[in-house]
C-alpha cells in the first residue's frame, strides 16, 4: 500500500464516522426513534431522554457517558458488562503508557538512523514515509536496537501492572455483586448432573430428596428432577406462536372495524404457507388450536414430569451459604456421580444439556475441539488465499486481465485501501453463529458459559487466521518460487513478513474503529429494519416490542474483536510505533462510545458477575506471549547479537499467569462462602425461589401447581434462613 492510498482509507473512515455521528445526533433527537437509540432506559420505566429531545446538542451524549459512574453500567446493564469497561479501560491504559515512551524514543531512534535504505521495509517498499519510523530503518546491528529491546521491556511491565490492578478491581466487582443483600435465586441452589439410577422402589425425586436431606438436615428446601422437555417445549413454541397469530389477527380486525363497521374478520388458507387448502376465518381457527394444543400440553406436562426423568436436577437450599458450600464439595468418591456445581440463573439454562452424562461430556469436548481445530485449519487457507488475492499485485499475477483496470490511479487506490480490510470483516463475520452451535454441543449448561466458550474459540481463531494468516498469506504466495528452491528460507520469509503488513493493519485498526464505531453509534442499520418492520409487518404492541428488541452487547464476537486488535496494536507496538495512537483511539473510542450504548440501548441477557474475566485475562496474557516471542524471532532476524536478553519475557508471563491463577482463579469459579454469608434485606421466599427455576413449558396455562407435587416436590421443607 502506497501512502495516498494509505490517507486515502484514513480520511474516508474518518469522514464516514464524522457523517454517522451527524445521523445519529439527528436520527436520536425524534421521539419516534426513541425504542432505538433508548431501549434500555424504556425497559427500565424511566425518561428515554432527561430533559427532553430538543435540548440535546450533538455532544450531549458524550458528557452523559463520561460522566457515568461504573455503579451506573451496573445498575443499567449489570456486572459482566462492567467487567467488559474493565477491559477497555486495562487495554487503553496499556497502549497510553506504552506510547508515552515508545513514540517520543522509538521514532526520533528510528527517523535519524541513515544506516540502511529500507531493506527491511514495514510497506513492502512502497511506503517509504512510514519505514522511517519503524524498525524496519534501523540497521540489523548496532547500539541503537537497544533502544527497542529495552522498549519490549517497558511494554510487557505495564501490561504486567495493569493486568494485575484490573484482575483486583473485577474481583472486587464480583464480591460486592454477590454479597448484595438483594434476593437471587440462582444463590439459592445448585446442579446436580450425573445422578446414578435409583434403587428398586424408589422414585428419583425420592433418591435426590434423600441423599441431600440426609447431608444437609438443616438447610436442604426441595429438589426439581430435570425432564426431558423436547416434546412438552414443541407444543409450548406451537401454542405460543398460535397465540401471537390470534392477537395479530384480532389487531388487524380491530384495526379495519374503525374504517368500516361492516368490514369481515379476517381469514387465511390452511394449507402450504397459507395459499393453498381450505378458507378459514383465522380467529376462529386460532382460539380452536389454542384450545386444542392447551389440552395437548396439559397431558404432555403430566407424562414428562413423570416419565421423562432425568439423571440430573436443581436443588435447593434455605441458605445462600448452605448452597454456595454444596457447589463447592465433593458429594461421592467417583467423579462420574454426583456432580455439583452453582446453578446459574434460570433464564440462563440450557436444558436440552443438563442431562447429559460425564463421559458423554468429555467425549463431546474433545469432537469440538478437534472440530475447531480443523475449522481453524481449513480457514486459515481461504483466509491467506484471499489476503494473496486482495493484494494487488498478487491479483494482476493470477488475472493479468484485470491490469487495465488496476492500474488506473484512483481505482488502484482505492482498491488498496479498503479491499483487503473488507474481504477480511466479511470472512470473520460468517463465523460466530458456527462457534456458538459448536459451544452448546459440547453439553455446556449455561449460556453465559457458552458465550466464554465461543468467544475463546473466536480469539484464538481471530490470532491465527487473521492476524498470522493474512501476514503469511501475501508474503508465502509472493515468495512461494523462492521457498520452493530453498525450503530453509521460509523461516527467514516468515520472520520478515510481519513488518511487511504493517500498513495494511494500521488500516484495518482504521476502519474497525472509524466506521465499525460509527455504525454501532449510528444505529442506522437496526433503524431501518425496526421502521420496516413497524410500518408493513407489526400489527400488535408485542410485535413491535419484538422488532426494536436490543439485545445485550454480544460478548461472545465482541472481547474476540477487541482482543484482535490489541494482539495487533500489541505486537506492531515496537516494530512500528506509529500504530499505537490508533489503538489508544481504537479503545478510547470504544471506551466513550459503547458506554453510551451500555447506558441507554442494550439489555444483558445473563448475569455471571464477571465470570468471563479470567478468560479475558488469559487471552490478554496470551497475546502478551505472542508480541513478546515475536519480538524474539524478528531480533533473531536482525541477527542482533543481545537478542537473548529477550528470552525471559515468555518465562516472566507465564509466571505472572501462574500467580495469578493462584490467587485469584478459585473466586471466580465458586462463590467465596465469606461473601455470600452477609445478611440478606428480607427473608426469601423459598416458594418463589423453587418456581423461578420452572421451565415455562411445564408451568404455562396452570392457575396452582398440584401437578408438580408427583414429579417435581415431595417437598422436605425445613423453614428458610435469612442467610
């Protein structure tokens, strides 16, 4: 990438985010906007805007975020998106402190070093502004190469210091969310998976309810058998979307009655898509099926909750630290019986997981990974084949017949400044919803432990395949000749081609940031559909309730993408310090921004009071080991003779992970006992605890729950604690 086309990508982000942040200054003043730009705030039953509309000016949101407090972001949208701030604030502090030494030291080393004439270019040659003030200037001996070994140094110490502060401050979080005097019911019980089968004459409920009881005399309330609920939750979701077809149908009756008193109800074809088969007035035929299916899930619920049992359940205790110590403890002397973990919320469960067995569990784990490993693999060669193919003289070389065309100066610059970035977005962006399906078949039982496990499989997929597949994937394409005559040489090919891109990652930092920012501010793109879908497709309040829906933040994409680009921030951090005030912007602006959207637009769909940030501080780590071993391999390529001194960094990071490991790693697995012993403001009602836990296809359309005395409560009730 030549440096027009490089100011070229720049100043177009630039101008799209500055247009973007216009529109949704604009877009966000309408009170017809506002289940868009306020959701959460309207969820909450409060002013989507203080003050009113028109008394906004287009900094006003601004002031709101930095203003906000992190009690605030707990308040609003809970502690794990706290914990997400966390991060942003750690990976900001990382590249502030770094860049205060590197900048000023690092490119005036670089810029009057007149030994070499990019030789070893960070632009492939063509880029000759910016080798200047790389590495890439300096001569491959030296005493200026000092300069930037002590700079890895400096860099991996302030990373060190603010890993260690944040590790602390999310610790704190989790503790004061968990000792809250406020009434969960998730503290009140645990999972229980692997149950073995009972013995002859004795129901499971019966096992369950005397095993604990016999344990925990005191403390145990009652047990709920897990069903398999497949057939009972089919009728449920077929009745259910009966129901929203009723009210739609009686809305557009209600609607059409107010123009015309005589106008006719409305009717449908009841066979293939509705356009075929017999005419039926549509609410008659809708409240017959929901008559229809309610009897049908009423006999259903009785066969699942008495002969669809399985071998795991929740239990309950009258105490939150009676239930956070049997989460902890070790119920049988073989791993495969008894298992006990927390039970997370109920909102959370995935029920379709919590019966399968031990062994089935570690046989799934072991198929995904293996699955990743291989999805991993395969991508990484459509990944570095596009990468060849987006650069552009790799493209002409393979389709000489586009020549003509590359060639004319403003379609080349353009080409060059926003074709590989685009071809690189679009390829991550297929991928979640795979990763995700992948998480939940490896028989996870909570989503917010799904979320963890697809995000550390986007991480780790992102690093390879992005960050060293599209460094590779140029370089190997354009030397593959050269490699085929020495083989040897690929290491030194290798080595030399992560300076090579540096440009092409200062872009893509650029437009993840100018114009990926620009659109999660803006909003433009969930406006539209919510406008759409409100003006030719919702008929009643829940139907456009549904269309402008938030959502949460999406952690399981969003700490991938994040992390990606502080791995490359990180490690172009002493090979091209230049790249650095894109990432202190890139997590600036993130920082300020989605604060704002975490205040006012999305609504978390789970609580794991920070559970995920253990993993953000391995992953965190893990590229912290990634920078320092390649600023190893790239001093071993300047065959600069103290490149030893540099050996330790590895050694020193993976003793930093190991303390704190074992320090802070047990918290966030289990409830400390010493938390969860504070007093609560009010007795819990037990009652309520127990039915928060029931599926809604079991409990839909019941006025009492005499149902569930047989299957699901024999009750051993022993009175409730305030602890």
């Amino acid at each position: 990438m030549d440096f027009p086309s490089f100011l070229t990508s720049l100043g177009t982000s630039l101008i799209i985010f500055v247009v973007l942040m216009l529109l949704f200054t604009w877009l966000s003043r309408k009170p017809g906007n506002a289940e868009v730009y306020y959701p959460n705030r309207i969820l909450k039953g409060m002013n989507p805007v203080e003050g009113g509309y028109m008394t906004r000016n287009p900094f006003s949101w601004i002031r709101e975020a930095m203003s906000s407090s992190e009690t605030d972001i707990i308040n609003m949208s809970g502690v794990d998106t706290a914990v997400y701030f966390v991060f942003l604030g750690t990976a900001l502090g990382i590249f502030v402190f770094s860049g205060i030494v590197l900048l000023p030291v690092l490119l005036a080393v670089a810029s009057t070093d007149h030994s070499i004439k990019a030789a070893n270019t960070t632009s492939k040659g063509t880029f000759n502004e910016l080798d200047s003030l790389s590495m890439g200037h300096i001569g491959n001996s030296g005493p200026r190469l000092w300069a930037f070994i002590v700079a890895t140094y400096w860099v991996s110490v302030v990373t060190y210091y603010l890993l260690w502060r944040a590790y602390k401050h999310v610790t704190e979080l989790r503790a004061k969310a968990l000792m809250s005097p406020e009434i969960r019911a998730d503290q009140f019980a645990i999972l229980v998976r692997d149950i073995p089968p009972a013995s002859v004459g004795q129901s499971k409920k019966e096992q369950i309810d005397s095993f604990f009881s016999a344990i925990y005399p005191d403390t145990f309330y009652r047990s709920m058998v897990v069903t398999d609920n497949k057939e009972v939750n089919k009728i449920y979701e077929e009745l259910e979307g009966y129901k929203k077809k009723l009210a739609r149908a009686e809305a557009i009756y209600a609607e059409s009655k107010k123009t015309n008193p005589d106008a006719l109800k409305p009717s449908h074809k009841t066979g293939f898509l509705g356009i075929v088969g017999e005419k039926v007035d549509s609410i008659e035929f809708y409240n017959d099926k929901i008559k229809e299916l309610i009897h049908q899930l009423e006999v259903e619920q009785k066969v699942t909750l008495k002969e669809k049992q399985q071998s795991s359940a929740l239990v309950f205790f009258n105490s939150r630290v009676a239930a956070a110590s049997a989460s902890q403890n070790l119920h049988a002397p073989i791993v495969d019986r008894w298992t006990v973990i927390d039970a997370p919320e109920p909102r959370q469960l995935i029920w379709t997981n919590l019966s399968k067995s031990f062994y089935v569990r570690i046989i799934r784990q072991y198929v995904v990974y293996v699955v990743v490993f291989l999805t991993i693999f395969f991508y990484l060669i459509p990944i570095g084949f596009v990468s060849a193919l987006t650069t552009l003289d790799n493209l002409v070389k393979l389709l000489p017949f586009l020549k003509p065309v590359v060639n004319q100066k403003t379609i080349k610059t353009v080409l060059e400044a926003f074709l590989p970035q685009l071809a690189l977005i679009i390829f991550l962006a297929l991928l979640p919803k795979f990763l995700m399906f992948l998480s939940k078949a490896e028989g996870i039982p909570s989503e917010s432990h799904v979320t963890r496990a697809a995000s550390g499989k986007y991480f780790y997929f992102a690093v390879l395949n992005v960050f060293i597949g599209v460094t590779l994937g140029g370089t190997l394409f354009s030397n593959l000749q050269s490699i085929e005559k020495d083989p040897n040489s690929i290491f030194r090919v290798l080595a030399e081609s992560l300076p090579q891109n540096a440009t092409f990652f200062l872009t893509f930092v650029a437009l993840k940031f100018f114009v990926g920012y620009g659109l999660e501010l803006s909003r433009i793109v969930p406006l539209i559909i919510f406008h759409l879908k409100k003006k030719y497709l919702c008929k009643t309040e829940a139907e456009i309730k549904e269309a402008w829906a938030p959502g949460d933040l999406g952690y399981a994409t969003r700490f991938p993408s994040d992390m990606l680009i502080m791995t490359i921030v990180l490690c172009y951090s002493v090979i091209a310090p230049i790249i650095l005030p894109f990432g202190v912007v890139y997590f600036g602006l993130g920082w300020l921004l989605l604060r704002n959207q975490a205040l006012k637009v999305y609504v978390p769909s789970f609580e794991s009071y920070g559970r995920m940030w253990p993993h953000i501080h391995t992953r965190m780590l893990a590229t912290l080991i990634l920078y320092q071993v390649n600023m190893c391999g790239y001093f071993g390529v300047k065959k600069f003779a103290p490149t030893p001194v540099l050996f330790p960094l590895p050694i020193f990071s993976l003793i930093f992970a190991f303390i704190c490991q074992k320090k802070f790693r047990r918290f966030f697995e289990s409830p400390a006992l010493e938390v969860v012993s504070h007093e609560l403001k009010e007795v819990p009602n037990m009652d309520v605890v127990f039915r928060s836990f029931i599926p809604p296809c079991l409990s839909a359309g019941k006025s009492d729950d005499h149902q569930f005395e047989d299957a699901l409560s024999h009750v051993s009730k022993t009175g409730s604690s305030s602890v």
